[in-house]
C-alpha cells in the first residue's frame, strides 16, 4: 500500500467529517445541534455546541488541506511502478485490422437486340 493510497483514504475520511459536522451546524441555533440535547441546552449548551462545531470544522478543514498537500508532495517525490509503464521508451506496437472493401464488379449491359 503506497502512502498516497493511505493519503487518500485519510482525505476522504476527513471529508466525510467535515461534511458531517458542516451539516449539523446552523446559524441560527435551530439545526440539529439544538435538537440533540432537548430543553437543557437551551440555557446555555448551545453556545458551547456552536462554539465545539466551529472549532471542529476550522480543524478539520485544515486537516483537510495540509492532507492534500502531503499528498501532492508524495506524488511529486518520484513516480510509483504503475506510473512507469506508461514512461517507458519502448514504442508500442498495436495492431490493425485490415479492413475489406468490397470488390466492384464491372457492369454487364445487354447487347443483343
């Protein structure tokens, strides 16, 4: 398993979080995060919700981008076995049908009257 395999497999799990908590959010404290506690976060825990979601998607964007860019250094550090094959200087020789065309066969016009 290469490091960009595992690079990538990071990214994705910290895009799907990042969607996550993105979607639990909302401005106006009538989203999700306001129905999970019930009437006790109404006297309070909202702010702390709002502040943890806030914290939690600055975090995971940055985790987001620096991911990315380590990925894209792994690539640029040198090309993997599967890169190779299509570097090679051999030429590659394919093969092509011969195609028929059809024969014309010469018109016969009646002569005899």
């Amino acid at each position: 398993m290469s490091t960009f395999t595992i690079f990538l497999a990071l990214i994705i799990i910290v895009a799907f979080l990042l969607v996550v908590v993105i979607m639990v959010q909302n401005p106006k404290g009538g989203g999700l995060s306001s129905s999970f506690g019930g009437g006790g976060q109404q006297m309070g825990g909202v702010k702390k919700t709002t502040d943890f979601l806030d914290k939690s998607t600055w975090t995971l964007a940055t985790l987001l981008l620096v991911l990315i860019l380590l990925s894209n250094v792994t690539i640029m550090d040198g090309p993997s076995e599967a890169t190779r094959v299509f570097e090679s200087d051999e030429p590659v020789r394919t093969q092509v049908p011969a195609t028929n065309t059809p024969v014309q066969q010469p018109v016969q016009t009646d002569t005899t009257n």
